[in-house]
C-alpha cells in the first residue's frame, strides 16, 4: 500500500491543464500505467501500450517531476501515474480528478451567479456514488435533479433555464464517471435524460438570454469546449449535446465562426502528434462538432462533404434532429437535399431508421414538395422496409391493382389487412381481391392440417360470394371442379369443402 495522506492535490490539480488531467485519466482507465514504486516522496512508473514512458513525480517537490515524453511540463503520463497512484493507495481517483469537491466551501447558487460559479457547488452536495448495482446511475441523477434543480425556484425564466441546463451537463459528466468506475459492469441508462436536456433546449428562449445574460453563454462555450470532447468512450452522447446546445442557445454568427475555428486548430494539433498515439475518439469527436457547426451555419456542401470524410460512417440517425428541425422550420430545399445525400446509404440501415427517413419524405409529399411519383419511386427503393408506407400511398393514389400486387408479391396473411382497406380496394372493384383469397385459399391447404383447412375453405366461400356478386358463377364452377380435383387425395380438406357446401 502506498501512503499518499499528506499530498495535497487541489494544488497539483491546478498544476494540470484540465484538459491533460482528463487524457491522463483515460490512460488510468485503460490501464497502461505500470511497474509503479512509491519511495522517499518519489513516484516511479511506465505508461504507454505502444509508446512506453518512464515517469517520476516528486510529490514533495512536484515541479522537479519529469517524464520521458516530449510533452511539456505536466503531461497526461504523470496525471496517470497520479490517478494510478491514488487507486492502490486505496483513495479515490477523483479526488485529483475534481478536488474541488472536497477543499471549496459550498456557495449557494444566486441568480446573479456567473454559471462558472454552479459547478463547485453542485460537487459539494452531489455525492459520486460508488456503483451499487444496475441502477446505479438512476439514483445519482434523480437524486441531482431533485437537490439542485429547485434551487432557481422564483428566478428569471431566462437565468433558469441557463441554471437548468448546467445541472444537467454537470450531472451528465458524473454518470460518465460512474459509468467509467464501474469498468463494464451492467448500468441502466434512461434515455429520458437526453429527452429533458433536448426539449429544456428547444424550450428556451435564446434572444433574451443572449440580450441579458451574454457572459453566462460565453462560459458555457468555454465548459463545452473542455467537457464535451471526451478522449474516452462515454455513455453519454456529448456530440448530440454539443449540437444542441450550440443550435438552441449558441447559434451566434461571430461565435460559431469562432468555435469553428477554434475545433479545427485541434484537429490539426490533433493530427499532427507525434509523440504520443492519436487518440481517434477525440478526433471523431472534434470532426462530428465541426460537423454540427457547419450544420447550424448552413453549410450543407461542406457538412456533406466532411460528413462523407469522417470514418467510421456516422448513422443517418446522428442528423435527424437537424432533419426534424429543417422540417419544423419549413426548409424544404435544405430537407430535401440531406435525404438525397443520405439515400444511398440507406439500404444498409436498420428497418427502424429506414421508417423514421422515409417519414421525412412523406413529411415533403404532404406539403406539396415532392412529387407523388418520386414518392412512390423512393418507397419502391427502399421496399421492403417501405412496405407499409407504400401500401398507404397506393390506397391515398387509388391505385388498387398496385396495392393488391404489392401484397402478392410479399404473400401477406389476409388476416394482416384491415378490413376498411379491403373494403376500398372491392368498392373500387370486387375482383381486385380475388387474387389475394385465391393465394390465400391454396397456401392454407399446402398446410396440410384441419385448421389450416378450414381456413382454406373461409376464403374459397367469400371468393364463391364474390364470383356470383359478379354473374361469374360459371368461371366459379369451373375453378372449385379443378381446385378440388388437384386436391382429391387430401381427404379432410375434401370433408371440409363438402361441410362448407362448396362442392356436393
Ligand atoms: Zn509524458
């Protein structure tokens, strides 16, 4: 065991650009800091998988640490050999992590606060749970929500919602980190809580808290730009939050030009690494924010173009809300345009993706935008996914005949129909079904059992109905003769198409 009680970490923390400290912490999580000793207040360890660095820290004289990297002064080995450190010495990690939440003394949150002023607070009634079984995550963030959200009761709506969503960013950081501790062990996640943060954004009113509060929206783009690019796998999705966040509450011209900006100097520092391995998840995490700032500027070449760039493919689902919000604001061209870039890489996606797409088409045939052909030729593409949509559009199109080939062609149960299209399909023409119950009536006897049977004969009796409806009794004979001639040896299904009266 390693004794480490009179080191004071608040002020190594602030020895540690926040962002470092965050890097270090994922090395600690993956595990790469090894051999480490602890003698006379000096730390010794390896870090690195690929790239192995020899790090020393001086805990009694922290600025004399060193480490083999080329990475400047306090670099994200040594926050690792720290994390490392504290874990066998049987404290917590965090505690480097955020030491705020033990040394600052609890400040009450006032209306006039900056929002900067929020986040030690919440760290100081907040308490980080240790995982305690699956619902581990439900308990810390309903537990949050209770004890803090209250707290703006009787504040300006503006200044509210501005409190509101810190606490959830705050609360959402900590069930990172509570998913992190648990390293693989089940966690519930309530997508709910993506729900409450999406509509608290759609909800608020950005021109007054611009006019009035303009600082508190600076800091928040300085908290997004170190939280929302986690180096590590997070269970929460911080790219759909930074999108929202800068669309609802941020979308600014002089400061999306700036975060733009800003994101791709990262990248490029990113890129050009050298001593350390790229960090790909960080970088597919800057690529999607300047994806979500083009976006939201309008730039739909480029967006497409860095979105066609970016690998692995995000999922078409990672655009819908923007999708949903060009339709609410009734954008057609610019809805239209990401359906066509998004079309061919649709036939790979997951039924339930594919319907939430297509609704959007039907969302421009409905108000006019889209051709009903070019609507029926999109449905047709992406059938069979399609299938209920299409079917509704040939009924909507009077387009029977279609509508009964359609479901020919996929052998849909009769039982599948409801019985008001069947009814518009045989007002239109009683012989357009006919197809469907003969389908029917001969795939049930091939079932070769007393139910299937007489299931069988239900549908020869309507088609006998039918055919004498339209004078037609003649071709009906004719039909049952060699129906039942074909099937003469199925001795139950000939009892049941005697019990049936259908032949004597
Ligand atoms: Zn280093």
């Amino acid at each position: 065991m390693i004794s480490l009680d009179h080191v004071d970490f608040t002020r190594i923390h602030a020895s540690f650009p926040e962002m470092i400290l965050k890097r270090g912490w994922n090395y600690y999580l993956d595990r790469v800091v090894s051999d480490l000793t602890f003698e006379n207040a000096t730390l010794r360890a390896i870090v690195g998988e690929r790239a192995r660095y020899r790090v020393e820290i001086e805990l009694q004289d922290f600025p004399a640490s060193t480490c083999t990297c080329h990475d400047g002064d306090y670099c994200k080995h040594m926050a690792a050999v720290l994390f490392e450190a504290l874990d066998q010495g049987g404290r917590s990690p965090t505690e480097l992590l955020r030491p705020l939440a033990k040394k600052q003394p609890a400040h009450f949150p006032k209306e006039s606060d900056s929002v900067a002023d929020w986040p030690p607070f919440f760290a100081s009634v907040i308490k980080m749970p240790a995982y305690n079984g699956p619902y581990t995550l439900d308990t810390y963030v309903n537990n949050g929500k209770a004890t803090l959200l209250p707290l703006s009761q009787g504040w300006d709506l503006a200044k509210k919602s501005l409190y509101r969503l810190h606490v959830w960013l705050y609360l959402m950081q900590g069930v990172d980190e509570i998913h992190e501790q648990a390293k693989g062990r089940y966690l519930h996640y309530d997508k709910r809580w993506m729900l409450e943060i999406q509509q608290l954004l759609e909800n608020l009113n950005q021109p007054r808290i611009q006019e009035k509060y303009e600082p508190d929206l600076l800091s928040t783009i300085e908290y997004l730009s170190q939280h929302a690019f986690p180096a590590h796998d997070t269970i929460t999705d911080w790219s759909a939050i930074y999108g929202s966040v800068w669309a609802h509450l941020l979308a600014h011209e002089p400061w999306l030009q700036a975060e733009r900006h800003r994101v791709q100097a990262e990248l490029e520092q990113e890129l050009g690494f050298t001593t350390a391995p790229p960090e790909p998840i960080r970088k597919k995490s800057l690529h999607q924010a300047l994806l979500h700032l083009e976006i939201i500027m309008g730039d739909d070449r480029h967006a497409m173009e860095l979105a066609d760039a970016i690998t692995p493919a995000l999922q078409p689902s990672w655009f819908f809300p923007y999708l949903r919000s060009f339709g609410a604001q009734e954008r057609w061209s610019r809805l239209t345009e990401w359906l066509n870039w998004m079309q061919p890489k649709m036939q790979s996606l997951p039924p339930i993706e594919q319907v939430s797409y297509l609704s959007f088409w039907r969302q421009l045939y409905e108000r006019g935008e889209l051709a009903g052909q070019a609507w029926e030729q999109i449905l047709v593409d992406l059938l069979p996914n399609s299938f209920t949509e299409y079917a509704r559009t040939l009924l909507e199109h009077e387009q029977y005949q279609g509508w009964v080939d359609l479901h020919l062609f996929y052998e849909v149960e009769l039982t599948a129909l409801k019985s008001e299209d069947v009814k518009k399909v045989e007002a239109a023409n009683l012989a357009y079904m006919f197809p469907l119950y003969h389908q029917a009536a001969e795939r049930y006897i091939l079932e070769k059992n007393r139910p299937s049977y007489k299931r069988s004969v239900r549908y020869l009796k309507k088609l006998k109905t039918r055919y004498k409806k339209l004078k037609d009794q003649l071709r009906w004979d004719r039909y049952i003769e060699t129906l039942s001639n074909k099937y003469k040896r199925y001795r139950a299904f000939q009892e049941e198409l005697r019990k049936g009266k259908l032949i004597p």
